[in-house]
C-alpha cells in the first residue's frame, strides 16, 4: 500500500514539476498573423504581419502605436527571403498562428504553384489559412493597411471575407488544402477571391487610417480571381461572382433588387437558395441544365403595391426569377466567351452523366465549351413579406 502511494506520489511530482522541453514563451515570439507574397524583379518579396501583444492588450486609447508591425524581405526563394526576415524580427518569427495568405497579383498571373507548394510543406504554418489575391495592389500594399475596429488587419480581412460571402455571396472563401487539391488537377479552373485598396494606398500605412470618422482608405472584396492551372487570366466584378456562387450552389444569403410596376423598386432577401447542375449528350452535343430552387422574404418596397394579394407575391416571385436568370446568363457568357473558362466544372458533369461520350470530346473542351448550351431555370418562393402587410404608411 505504501508503495502505491509512493509511486502514485512521484508520477504528481513529476507531473507538475516537469516542463515540455520544446515550449516557447510568449515574450520570445513574434506572432505572424499573415504573410503576403509578390514577384518583383524575378525575386519573391515576402512581408509578413506581426501582431504586437502589447498594443493589442493595452486599455490606453491613445497610443500612437500600429498594433501590428510588417517586414518584408526579397530572396531567388520564399523560403529564403522569409529567412531574412528572421534578421529584421526583434522576436523569432512564429507561423503557426497565419491565418491569412495574401497573393500578389503578379506573382498569381506569372503563377502560384511554387509558393503553394512551399506553404503546404512548411511544419511551421498551419495547413487551414484563407488564401487571397490582391488585385491592382502588391500584397506589400494591402498588409499595410491599418484597419479601424478590428485592431489585426488580418483578422479584418477574414471577418469581412466571411461577412461578405455569407450576406452578400461575392466572395469564395478558399483554404490551402483546397488549393492544393485544385492544382493538382491537370486543366483546372478555380477562383480565389480578390481584394483592393480604396484611396491612396500611402495613407494606409499611418495611424491617422483608424482614428478618424471617416476612414480615407479601406480594403475591400470586389469579386473572385479566376485562376487556369496555377496563373490568375482574368476577374469576375462582385455581380458576375454573385451569379457564380449561385450557379456554384454556394450562396447562404443575398439581395435581389427588382423594379415596381410603377415608379420605385422592391428589395428581396435570399434566405435559401439550392442549386443542381446536371450534363447530357446527345447527338454528340453536350448540354448543360442547372436548376436553382431559392426562398426569399420582401425586406424593402419603395413603391405602392399591394403585398396582401397572392397575384402581387407571384408577381415578385416571377420578376425575382427573370432578374437572376437574367444575371446569371450574362455571367455565363463572361466565362465563356470572355474567358473560356470552365470554372463551374461543366465538364465535370457531361463527364459524370456519360463517361463515354466524354471521353470522345475531352481532348476538345477547350473548344467546345464556349459554345456549350445552358439552360438555367430559377424557381423562386416568397415566404414572408414583413409584418406591415401594406407598401406605404396611410393615415
């Protein structure tokens, strides 16, 4: 008995009197909260963006001080231009709190799959970060913009990537292993979403960004990046990317604006919207049939219609249906006339729904997809039309 507690005594002991042999102190670590990567001169420049612990936690409102520090470095590699920047740090560097990658768009036209690669091997870095691409702007730039509210830009840009896709459907929210996964596929399109500075960039960078009303520059989501293989060709506007998520069967929720049959217009809100593609061949043509089922509620009227009639509520669904149909075919043919981009898999589908078919074009995609027939049918439900029955207040 004696010997159990003797032993049951010394495994406590050591318990808690040993400490892991690999642990690092906070005060030791500059904690990186994004990475930005550009191509200057045929060198990678990286920046990355530090979180400064003491700004983040302090209550006094009227430091001076940017809570969060960049430094940048060029090398022939990425691996050695962020070795450099370990010489820059006061604090060693510490990766694996990046939750945000920022491609430059040079570096993503001339081609992203070097930098990828590097980012999916490094133990270092956390194999779940968002990744981005700045558009008309170096991910220099846009890691140096200070944001208002959201002290960590970092976390800014996540939140607003999140907030944006999920309230408005602009946006494509794409992890590094999804990437990889992409760029393993020979042929492959794929979209990242794309982000830009309002204002002068040079003001950005100072203090002054986040202590006035009005904010002179900010960072926006203005659409997605599509991307052939591994080099960005071209970009869809924040409409067009809507229309996207939609025939991507990835909208969560979003607005639809339709005119009255007077003056004014009526403003909807998508609460569900459920989207199925489906291929065919025949007579050696492929076609595609994509089908979106989407529920709404009437959010805003700005005109004198009667919202108590059943004819009124089938009239909004009708125009709501024409409306979408409408942007998304005008989308359709940005992608494939514009870009000939199967970004949407179609290919994909006409593969699924005959392989042996595909099999007699695919070697001819290419050509053949900027022709191929779409038929898009929208079926839209208003459920709720507010608890004011009635367009306009009456006395």
């Amino acid at each position: 008995m004696k010997k159990t507690i003797l032993m049951i005594s010394l495994i406590f002991l050591i318990s808690i009197l040993s400490g892991c042999w690999s642990k690092r102190e906070l005060n030791d670590l500059a904690l990186v909260a994004a990475l930005g990567i550009d191509l200057i001169d045929d060198e990678y420049a990286i920046s990355v963006q530090v979180i400064d612990p003491s700004q983040i936690s302090s209550k006094q409102t009227a430091s001076r001080q940017a809570p969060v520090v960049t430094y940048h470095a060029k090398g022939k590699t990425v691996f050695e231009a962020i070795r450099k920047i370990l010489a820059l740090s006061p604090r060693k560097l510490y990766f694996a709190h990046v939750q945000l990658v920022v491609l430059g768009e040079d570096l993503a036209v001339d081609g992203i799959r070097d930098s990828i690669d590097f980012l999916a091997r490094d133990q270092e870095i956390r194999n779940d970060f968002t990744i981005i691409v700045s558009q008309q702007a170096t991910a220099k730039d846009i890691l140096n913009v200070l944001t208002p509210i959201e002290k960590i830009p970092a976390k800014k840009m996540l939140n607003s990537l999140t907030v944006t896709q999920d309230a408005w459907g602009s946006t494509s929210e794409v992890d590094v292993e999804d990437l990889v996964t992409k760029l393993g596929v020979k042929n492959q399109y794929f979209v990242l979403s794309a982000i830009e500075i309002q204002g002068d960039k040079s003001l950005g960078i100072d203090q002054t960004n986040v202590e006035r009303i009005e904010t002179p520059v900010t960072l926006n989501f203005t659409g997605l990046a599509i991307f052939k293989e591994d080099k960005l060709i071209g970009y869809l506007d924040e409409y067009d990317s809507k229309s996207f998520n939609y025939l991507n069967d990835n909208i969560k929720s979003t607005i639809e604006i339709i005119a009255c049959p007077s003056d004014g217009v009526l403003t909807t809100e998508i609460t569900q919207s459920k989207t199925t593609t489906k291929g065919s061949i025949k007579n050696g043509s492929p076609t595609i049939n994509v089908s979106i089922d989407i529920v709404q509620n009437v959010a805003e009227v700005k005109c004198d219609i009667n919202l108590t009639e059943l004819t009124t509520i089938d009239w909004i669904n009708r125009q709501t249906e024409l409306s979408i149909k409408k942007n998304i075919d005008e989308s359709l043919h940005v992608l494939q006339q514009k870009y000939n981009a199967d970004v949407l898999g179609f290919g994909e589908a006409i593969h699924r729904a005959d392989p042996k078919e595909w099999k007699k074009i695919k070697e001819d995609w290419h050509t053949i997809y900027p022709n191929v027939e779409v038929n898009v049918k929208v079926n839209v439900n208003t459920q709720g039309s507010g608890t004011m029955q009635n367009s306009k207040l009456k006395e």
